[in-house]
C-alpha cells in the first residue's frame, strides 16, 4: 500500500494588508502639522555673535524669548544706529523693554531670556538693556554666541 502525502497549498495571501495605511498617513501628517514650529520673527537688526569657548546649549527652546541688540539694517546693505528688538517689533524707548518682557514672564514663569548681541555694540546699551530686564523681573538671562574653533 503506497501512502501519499499531498501537501494543501494554502489558500492565504501573501500581501500586507494596506486598507489602514491611509489612516496612518493621515495620522502622522497631522503629528508633524501640530509639533513643527515655524520661525516667526524676521531680524531687522544685525548680529555678528561673538565666538566662545565653553558654551551650553538650552534644551527646552519653548521657554526662550529672544532679544536683539545690534545696527539696524537698511537698505542696500547699510547698517544704521544700534537697535533693540524684541520678535518682530523694534523698541523704540528702554522702559518698553520692561514692559513687553514683564508681559511674557507672566505668561511663562520659567522664560529664560536670550540676549543676541551684535559683537560692535555699545556696551552702554547691553548694560541698559540688562537692567531693563532685571527691572521686569526676568532673571534667567543668557547670551548667545558662537563655539569657537580652536584649530
């Protein structure tokens, strides 16, 4: 008596099923839609940070507001009187530095405020500018600069 073994040939399919996928990228366009942060201030005053030897990153760039101390930039590539600027708005007078920086404390207690100071400015009006700040109350105050490439 012969015994033959037949083997079934499975009738599953082979394929990955993709009937969710459209889902999924529907899913994780809108993720980086929601987490991705757009720049929104547009420098009009220039700043050639200086360099730095022992410098530390800020990791939680959400509590940060930045502050611009250097020329005004004019056109056709013309550098002006030295400016403060705070986002998108100049400052025209010192004591509305205090006023729009007392404004973000209240809204982020923990805001840290980095100063992006133009390596020609007046050291006169880094130091206004600094007491400005301490007068709102804004004491985590930092300055930005550039690692310094020792060769």
């Amino acid at each position: 008596m012969a015994s033959a073994h037949f083997k079934k040939k499975s009738k599953t399919k082979e394929e990955i099923p993709t009937a969710s996928l459209p889902d999924i990228i529907f899913m994780l366009l809108i993720f980086f839609m929601v987490t991705t942060v757009l720049r929104e201030t547009t420098v009009q005053v220039r700043t050639t940070l200086p360099q730095a030897e022992a410098i530390t990153k800020i990791d939680q760039k959400r509590l940060v507001s930045y502050l611009w101390v250097g020329p005004l930039k004019l056109a056709d590539n013309r550098i002006g009187d030295t400016a403060v600027q705070i986002d998108d708005a100049l400052v025209e007078e010192f004591g509305n530095i205090r006023l729009i920086m007392y404004r973000k404390l209240i809204e982020q207690p923990k805001l840290i405020v980095s100063l992006r100071v133009d390596k020609s400015s007046e050291m006169g009006i880094v130091m206004d500018v600094q007491q400005e700040l301490r007068e709102a109350g804004t004491l985590r105050v930092n300055f930005s600069t550039k690692r310094q490439i020792n060769p």
